[in-house]
C-alpha cells in the first residue's frame, strides 16, 4: 500500500491551500485515511481524518478552517486548508489504515508535503 501527497507549497497568512493523498495497491478496505502534521521540534499531530463510515475528525486548532473529503472511488482524500495561519507551517503526512487484499492490516504514510506559511 503506498500513498502519494500533493499539493504543499508557500502560502500568505490567510491564504488556501489542497492537499491530495491517493492510495494505490491491492486492498480490502480502507478503515480510515487522512492527515497529520509535525512542525520542527514538535511531535506529530492529528489534522482531520475520515472513516469509511463517513465521520470526520479534526484537530482542535484546524477546526472550522479546514476541511478533508475523501473520494471513496478513487482512493483518494483531500484537505482543503483556509485562512492558513503562520503556525499551520509543517510537514503534512498521509495516513491510511485497513486490511490490504490478503487481509493484513495496513498501516501506511505517505513521504509528507511540506506547507509553509509566511509573508
């Protein structure tokens, strides 16, 4: 099971940014996938996660700014960040939890995309 980021980059304060995650490989199920972040000196932390029950969940400082989608058929979830802050600068790191194709459970990142805000 892999996954592909996409989409950091350099944002002004109170700018936007899309994240994209696709998951590719041999699957059964895909329990959860979305997104953590970890910034320089700090310990990895939740953003948003959906479920395949369609539940959300976000971390208490991206609340109301940001929102994840996935896109069932496509294996793929998207994070779409508004009013980015300086403080939201990290790398963002894909997650995706489940059982591949021989049921094994799968636990997988992505290589992280970097998001920086500045002016």
């Amino acid at each position: 099971v892999q996954l592909v980021e996409s989409g950091g980059g350099l944002v002004q304060p109170g700018g936007s940014l899309t994240l994209s995650c696709e998951l590719s490989g041999s699957i059964f199920s895909i329990n959860g996938m979305g997104w953590y972040r970890q910034a320089p000196g700090k310990q990895r932390e939740l953003v948003a996660i959906t479920t395949s029950g369609g539940s959300t969940n976000y971390g208490d400082s991206v609340k109301d700014r940001f929102t994840i989608t996935r896109l069932n058929a496509m294996n793929t979830v998207y994070l779409q960040m508004n009013s980015l802050k300086p403080e939201d600068t990290a790398v963002y790191y894909c997650n995706a939890r489940g059982y591949d194709a021989s049921r094994s459970v799968y636990d997988s990142w992505g290589q992280g995309t970097q998001v920086t805000v500045s002016s």
